[in-house]
C-alpha cells in the first residue's frame, strides 16, 4: 500500500542511478526502493524508526541503510540532483 511519502515510478527513475551500487553478497531481502520509502516514511512523518508500518522493511533495515547513505553523502546527493531539477522547472540558473 503506497504512503503520501511513497516514490512513484517516475521519482524513482530520477533517484535509483544515486544510490551506491549493491556489493556482491547473497541476494537481498528488501529493495532500495522499499529501503528509501522507509527512510522518506520516517522523514515525513517524524515517527520513531520502530514505529515503520509493517508492510515496510524492517526498521533496522531502513535505519542502517539510511546512516550508510548519510555518511556516504548519498542523502545529499540526491538533494542537490531533486533541487537542480526543480531549479530547472522554474527556470532559474
């Protein structure tokens, strides 16, 4: 069931190129795209990580890749590339 926060498929081809490459371990359990409706979940409405709904990843999960992307600077990278686009739309320089 999508939330307000959920990506839709257009924003979700905007922001899958950003994120860091999947390492070569045994298939995972969660998608990126499931792991960052969690994080933007969390972000939008402001509840603790272990009140996610159920029908997302873990909160363990979505905390742990969320401090990864964060000090990777994946978080901010995403923001600058969303903001030029907008910046776009506008059409401001």
């Amino acid at each position: 069931m999508p939330y307000t926060s959920s990506l839709t498929d257009k924003e979700w081809e905007i922001i899958k190129p950003l994120l860091p490459k999947r390492k070569r371990t045994k298939p995972p359990k969660w998608s990126k795209r499931d792991i960052l409706d969690g994080v933007l979940y969390q972000l939008k409405n402001g509840c603790n990580w272990c009140d996610l709904p159920p029908d997302l990843p873990p909160y363990s999960t979505v905390f742990w890749h969320y401090k990864q992307w964060r000090a990777e600077g994946v978080i901010e990278k995403i923001m600058k590339v969303l903001h030029g686009r907008v910046r776009e739309q506008v059409k401001k320089k």
